[in-house]
C-alpha cells in the first residue's frame, strides 16, 4: 500500500516532471530561450525586417570574377600553367590513350575474357559468368566502343584517386592532427555539387579529358582517405602491442601489422572510390570526358530516351560487376564461389592469408593467376589473328525505337486524362500547390532570426552545443554569401523530397525485412536505381511530370530512395533474436513486434537512413534545377554555363552549408545517441516487466 500510496506523489513532483522527457527538452531548450530573449530585440532594432539584412552579405562577384579573368588570360602563358598544370594534363591524356589502346588491341574477346577470369579469381564461377555477360551486353547493345573509352578514363581516374586516398589516408591514420586538419576538407570534396568544382577544373585545363578525370578524383578520392584513415586508426591495440614488443620499428608495424589488419577498410574504400568515379561519367562528360557519358548526354539534349538508356545500362553493368568483384575481394569468398558476398564476418583482420579464400592466395592462387592471365593473352591473340578486334555489327540489338514506344505510350497515357485519379501531371500540379508552394512560402515568411533560432534547437534536441552552433554558423553562411532566399527555396524542396522519401522507404524497408521474397525481387530493382546515372531517369520523370519543382522531387526521391530502403531493411533485420524471441513468448503479435522491439532497437539505422536520404537529396539538387527547380541547382548550372565562377561557386558553397546544417540537425552526437539508447532500454525493460 505504502508504495501505492507515494507513486503518484513520485510522479507528480518537480523532480518527476524534470526528469521526463518533455522536462528534459525543456531543459536543454532554456539556455537557447533566454539567449534569444536578449539577442532577438537587439537584432530587429539593428536589422528590422525578415529578409536577411543587406549589411550582413559579402558581394565575392568581384575576387572571383578577377580570379576567373586572371586564369584565362595567363593560361597558355603563365609559368604555373605550362610547367605544372601543363604536365599533369600531358600525363593524363597519355595515361588515358594508353589504356584506351591497349582495349582496343585486346579486342572485344580478349576485354571480355579478361573481365570473365578476373571474377572468377576473386569471387568465383558465378560472378566470372555475370561478368563476362555484362561486357557482351555492352557489344550486344551497340556501345563497345564508348565503354572502352569510359573504362580507360575510369581505370585512371580510379587508380589516381586511390593513391591519392591512400596517401591522405595513411596521414590521417598515423597522425591526429592531420586527421582533424584533413575532415573539413574531406567534408567539403565530398558534399560539394560536382558541377559546382567542374568549373574551376575547366578554367584551369580547358574541355577535354585531362579536366574529366581530375573533377572525378576530387569526387571519389575521399572515400578511399576515409576508409584508410578510419582502418589505420582502428587497428587491433593488442596485435599492434604484440609487433611492438618484438623490436619492430615505425615502417615495419605499418607493413606487417597496420595495412594487413585494414585490408577489409582499403578493399571497401577501393569499392566505394569505384562506384562513386562511375556515377560521376555522366556528369563529366558535360566537359568532354566522351565515352558512355557523352552518349547520354547527347541523348538527353535530343530527349530520346530510348538512345539515354542504351547508353545508360552499359554504365550499370559496369558499376554492378565492378562492385560485386571488389566486394567479393573484400570479404574474401574468391573459394566459396558466392559473388558479392558482404557478410562482416567472411573476412579475418589476422593478415592477407586468413580466410576461406586462404588456399588461393598462397602458391596456387598465384598459379592460377598466371592461368588466367595467359588465357587472357591467348584469346587477345586469337581474335587479332582472325580479324576480330571489333564487335561484329551483325550482334547488335537496337533497343532505342522500342523504349522510345513505350515512353510515348505512357506519356499519352499517363500524363493526363486518367480517370478517377487524374494524370501525372495533375499529381505534379497538386503537389506543388498543396506541399511545395505553402512550404517554400512559409520558410520565406519566417524572420531570419527565427530561422537560425528553429535549426538551434532542432540541433540542440538531437546533439550537443556543439553541433547547434556549428549548424547555426553553416545556416549563417548562407545568408553572408547572399543566396538566403533561393537557399530556402532549395530547402523547401529537400524537406519535401525527404518526407516522400522516408514515407515510401521505411514502408518498403519494413516489408522487405519481415518476407525474404519482397526482398529478393526489390533487390535488382534497387541495384539499377542505385547505379543508373541520375540523368537517365531524368527524362521519364519530365516526361511524366513535366518541367517544374515537381520533377525535381521525384527525380530526388528515386535516387536516394534505394538508400533509404536498404539501411532500413538491414536495421530491422539485425535486431536481436533473444529480444525478438521474447516479445514472441509474451504473446506479442506481430504488429507489436514491430512496433514496440523491432523499430526501437534499430532507431540507430532508422537515424542514419534519415541522415543519407537527406544527403542523397541534396546530392540531386543541381540535377533538379536542370528540369526546371530553380534555386541554387539553377545558379550552379547558369555559372557553369556562362563560365560565371562567382555564381556557380557561391550557390555551390551554399548547398555545401545546408548539407552541413541538416547532417547536424539529423544525425545525432554519439554521447546523446548513446543516452537516448540507454533511456529506452530502460523503459523497455520496465514496460517488459509490466507486461509480465
């Protein structure tokens, strides 16, 4: 009775409300109150209005424009110019042209043999097969030649942006400060719009390949710094204390002990530096890169689909094999004969020789390298003997008049006129009118203030003072550099795309974690969304929605919903079976399952897949200004068109400071997460108890 008798007390008193969660964020939010209590009048008395105040902008059109008409006049003289960036660009040409003919004299047998053996070595029969098909549906589709050109320019700019990444990497790893020196500018590669830098690139060294290949290093270089720096400094303490004991100097604990135990994070930088440089081929042909990307993009200006698309999946399955084959590489299942296996655990941190493809890469495994590697000549030889470096014409499929029907009919028929549910089109209409225009409005009706204010506490609620400031500094920003309003524009429009995202995402990453057979048929139909260049769907988003803000979110939903949807399946299904198996002998159903063990034990996973959709929307912006978004995607397109560097860096600089401040208002500090984790746990486990 007694303890009956003081619950309620308990739950009433000061301390009780304090410590609920709604007295928590209180808490935290009233420091924040009481700063803008005393700011806020100072700020209207000196800036009144809601617009950001015209005294708090920095004009950059003249120093970058100076600079812009510095570079062009001192190009061809400048010693800068002709003694460095001159050699660099030599060097890339030479490198290029030297891979591209060395494709061309192995002959389309020998490239397809090649592709075929390599696979086999690293991952087995299946994948060798799924290789070999690939690059003759690249023949079959009438593009080997633009594939050759696009996988010479991709084995340089992947090989340059690999020691490029390995070396800041292994800075990074060995050093602490050069780690913290080398994040911001980690950072800034990576969430920095590629059109936003092909500019400068192109004042530099001009249309033309050498400017192709060096926008795609400074794309794909930072994953391979990240996953070398990350696999150096989490190296096991005991083996590294072991190598040390024994007299081992400096270089020797790096080469016998260091790089072996980060085998498995080089492999993945090495995956990841690859997919990224492919995504990147279309966009780099917009500077004359050729090869696939120029295809789609040639294909785009005419607005023939069916031409983007032949153009198109060759990319794809490039990117599929070249993933699957790193992967497998990765985790070491070159024996087990399972292509792209990504199990954690196939792979062992003891050295290059553990594993189950051990066998293989002792004696053997180097004689069966030799096996392949003379086979390869041989074929290469054989079908130079008989006259048969090109693919024959004869083999040929022309795929683009059908897809071209195809996307006429659904355009015919989709657009408009659908009973009952109307047409594409009226889909776009309400969606602008009902979601993008009051959501645009109402972030442009909002003071400045207020604005700074909203992202403080959503960033204090989710992480520290810290990350609240730092997110504040990068929404501050915006508006220094003059870009307030289309930055809110472009805003309005992620956080639509976001929602869209997530709601269409956790739907399909729920059902795909409870039936093995929903994710077995949506795992291709991700694997082409995930690879297929962004402007390839770009077209049948247009020719659906039409031109607008609209087709901007759709085209921002499809490219970061496979994200979404794979983290969120992965999440729910590595939730702990002990827990699982408890809520079962409880009686729970399966909606309760769900909804009360599943969801909030995967609430890491739930967090990140929010964090990447996000980022993977503000990836498309640029994409969405091209389709008629408007807003900062315009402005970077515009400046790189007109060669405007102050228009396309600062709008580029500017999604660069709202992918900063919405990473922090989305993903939480590890302290707060680990707090949060610790609080639910507890009331589960009291809500548990209840239950039984």
């Amino acid at each position: 009775m007694t303890a009956a008798t003081t619950v309620p007390v308990e739950r009433g008193g000061p301390s009780a409300v304090l410590s609920s969660p709604l007295g928590r964020t209180l808490t935290r939010l009233l420091p924040l109150a009481v700063f803008a209590a005393v700011l806020v009048p100072l700020a209207l008395t000196r800036w009144p209005g809601t617009a950001w105040p015209a005294a708090l902008t920095v004009d950059l059109s003249a120093p970058l424009g100076g600079a812009s008409d510095w570079i062009i006049d001192n190009r061809d003289s400048h010693p800068l110019f002709l003694y460095f960036f001159g050699h660099i660009s030599n060097a890339v040409v030479l490198a290029v042209r030297g891979v591209y003919l060395l494709l061309l004299a192995a002959g389309w047998a020998g490239v397809t043999a090649a592709a075929g053996l390599i696979a086999w070595r690293v991952a087995g029969v299946r994948l060798a097969l799924t290789a070999a098909v690939s690059f003759a549906v690249c023949g079959v589709l009438g593009m080997w030649v633009p594939t050759m050109q696009t996988l010479a320019l991709m084995v340089v700019a992947v090989t340059a942006s690999v020691v490029l990444g390995a070396l800041l990497g292994l800075a990074a790893g060995l050093s602490d400060r050069l780690y913290r020196a080398l994040r911001p500018l980690l950072d800034t590669m990576q969430v920095l719009p590629a059109f936003a830098y092909l500019l400068p690139v192109v004042l530099v060294f001009g249309i033309g390949v050498p400017a192709a290949v060096l926008a795609t290093v400074v794309y794909a270089a930072p994953p391979m710094a990240r996953l070398t720096a990350l696999g150096l400094r989490e190296a096991d303490r005991g083996v590294m204390e072991a190598v040390a004991s024994l007299g081992a100097t400096a270089r020797q604990r790096l080469l016998t002990a260091r790089l072996p135990l980060a085998r498995k994070q080089l492999l993945l930088g090495l995956n990841q530096t690859i997919m990224m440089a492919l995504s990147m081929a279309v966009i780099a042909s917009v500077i004359g890169a050729g090869g696939l990307g120029d295809r789609v993009y040639q294909a785009l200006a005419s607005v023939d689909v069916g031409a983007a698309l032949a153009a198109g999946l060759p990319i794809v399955l490039l990117a599929v094999v070249l993933d699957r084959t790193t992967a497998a590489a990765g985790s070491g299942t070159a024996s087990s004969g399972t292509a792209g296996s990504r199990t954690a655990g196939s792979g062992s941190a003891a050295g290059p020789g553990a594993g189950p493809g051990a066998g293989h890469r002792g004696g053997r495994g180097r004689l069966g390298w030799a096996v392949a590697a003379l086979a390869t000549v041989l074929v290469a030889i054989a079908g130079r003997l008989t006259d048969r470096l090109d693919w024959p014409g004869t083999w040929t499929v022309h795929i683009a008049e059908p897809v071209n029907r195809a996307v006429d009919w659904m355009t015919a028929h989709l657009y408009s006129g659908v009973p009952v549910i109307g047409g594409t089109a009226d889909w776009a209409g309400h969606f602008t009118t009902w979601v993008l225009d009051p959501l645009r409005g109402g972030l442009q009706a909002l003071p400045w203030w207020a604005v700074l204010l909203l992202v403080a506490a959503l960033a204090l609620l989710i992480g520290t003072w810290q990350t609240a400031l730092t997110a504040v500094l990068a929404m501050a920003a915006i508006g220094v550099l003059g870009v307030w309003k289309p930055s809110l524009d472009t805003l309005s429009q992620v956080l639509a795309a976001v929602a869209v995202t997530l709601v269409i995402g956790f739907a399909a990453g729920i059902t795909a974690a409870r039936s093995s057979r929903v994710e077995a048929l949506l795992r291709p139909v991700l694997d082409v969304f995930q690879t297929l260049p962004q402007f390839v769907y770009l077209i049948p988003v247009v020719a659906l929605f039409g031109v607008g803000r609209a087709p901007a979110v759709a085209a921002a939903v499809v490219y970061a919903l496979p994200a979404v949807v794979r983290i969120t399946t992965q999440g729910l299904r590595q939730v702990d079976p002990a827990a699982m198996e408890s809520a079962r002998s409880l009686g729970a159903t399966g909606g309760q399952q769900l909804r009360q063990v599943q969801l909030p034990l995967a609430g890491p996973a739930l967090r990140l897949a929010l964090n990447q959709g996000v980022v993977l929307v503000l990836a498309v912006v640029i994409i969405g200004g091209l389709v008629g978004g408007g807003a900062l995607g315009y402005d970077v397109v515009f400046g790189l068109a007109q060669g405007d560097l102050a228009t396309g860096l600062v709008a580029g600089a500017a999604i660069v400071c709202l992918g900063l401040m919405l990473d922090r208002v989305t993903q939480p500090t590890e302290r707060r997460a680990r707090g949060g984790a610790q609080r639910r746990t507890q009331r589960r486990t009291g809500r548990t108890r209840k239950a039984a």
